[in-house]
C-alpha cells in the first residue's frame, strides 16, 4: 500500500474513532465547559500527545504483543480503568455555589504543564488503545514499509486528533453555549464524573479475552 492510499484510510478511521464519544471526548468536554476554551485546547494537546505512546510501542511491534498477552493487556486495562475511576470521582465530588468563580479561579492557577498532561494521561491509559492500533496498523503496514512511511503516519494521527479535539474546544466554548452551562457548573462535573466512573468500572469488569 503507496503512501497516499495509508493515508485515506488512517484519517478516515481516526476521525471516526476521535469522534466516538470515549474518555477523550468526556474529558475535553468538561474542561472546556468548566474552566474555558484555553483549558480545552490545553487538554487536547494533552491528549494527542498521548498518542505518541501508542504510536511508539506500536513500530516497535509490541501492539502485537500486547493485544495477544492477557497479562499485559489486564495491566493496561487496570491502570486504564483505575485513572478514569479517579477522574470520576474527582467530577462527582464537584460542590454547587460559587462554582462559577471556583472554576475560573482553578483556571487561572492551574498551570498549563498540568492541563496538558490531565488528557496526556487519559489518552495514554486508555485501555482500548492497543488493539485498536493494531487492528489499525495491520491495515496499513507490512514488513516492507519504510520507517519514514510510519513517522508520517504517527504524526498525522496526532494531527487529527489535535484538530478534532480543538474544534470541539471551540464549538463548546461559544458565548451562547457557555453561558447555558456555566449555570449548571457542578452539574457539569458531576455528570462526567459519573460518566468517567462507569467507564473505568466498565473497563475493570471487562474480562480479557
């Protein structure tokens, strides 16, 4: 498969899976909704990021590996479910009053390095991940790809992935569609947190197979 024809595919079926709502999806959509359209890009940014892990273990051929490994792809999905847990938790213990000023106060000091590494992290655990670049890559590599083959195609995933991500940020953060959640603030939190809870619960019942 030429270069051109890896490309249509890859950027065809990461765009269908980014816009899968997932814990990518959740996470952006809180923070932009809670603390603004500067920590939704930050976390975004986070988050295709996150994909340079998967990327990584996936040319080294340990996507393989892993997807075939009931240890090893229980360990990722504990790690995976035991983050969103936390998230979870942290959203569901959201408080109602001034949540208004609390979250633009906790935007302003919470640095960027922080942000940026809250959709690092989401990413980068999701549990998911492993089989879904495999099942990826297999489609588009083979033996004799070129090293520079699958750069271009790493970097452009995590091109989408910003994109997509970004203009979610932005569609959230218009005056009208924040000023009809700002009033449901901790309502916001807790919603996402329940969400974030039941996916990582979800995650850690899911017998491996």
């Amino acid at each position: 498969m030429d270069l051109a024809q890896g490309l249509i595919i890859v950027t065809t079926v990461h765009l269908l899976a980014a816009a899968a709502p997932g814990p990518d999806f959740i996470l952006v959509s809180q923070q932009t909704l809670s603390n603004g359209k500067r920590a939704g890009l930050l976390c975004s940014l986070g988050i295709a990021l996150g994909l340079s892990v998967h990327i990584l273990y996936s040319s080294l051929g340990l996507a393989a590996l892993i997807a075939n490994s009931s240890s090893a792809l229980w360990s990722i999905k504990l790690l995976g479910g035991c983050y969103l847990i936390y998230l979870g938790i942290s959203g569901l213990r959201a408080r109602a009053g001034n949540h208004q000023t609390e979250q633009l106060t906790t935007a302003t000091e919470s640095s960027a390095l922080k942000t940026i590494g809250l959709g690092f992290l989401c990413n980068a655990l999701n549990p998911k991940a492993p089989i879904y670049f495999v099942s990826l890559f297999t489609i588009v590599l083979s033996q004799d790809t070129p090293a520079q083959h699958l750069l271009i195609y790493g970097l452009w995933m995590m091109v989408l992935q910003l994109a997509w991500f970004s203009f979610l940020t932005l569609l959230l953060s218009r005056p009208l569609v924040t000023s009809k959640f700002q009033r449901m603030g901790h309502w916001i939190d807790r919603v996402a947190g329940g969400a974030m809870l039941i996916l990582g619960l979800k995650v850690l019942a899911t017998r491996t197979q």
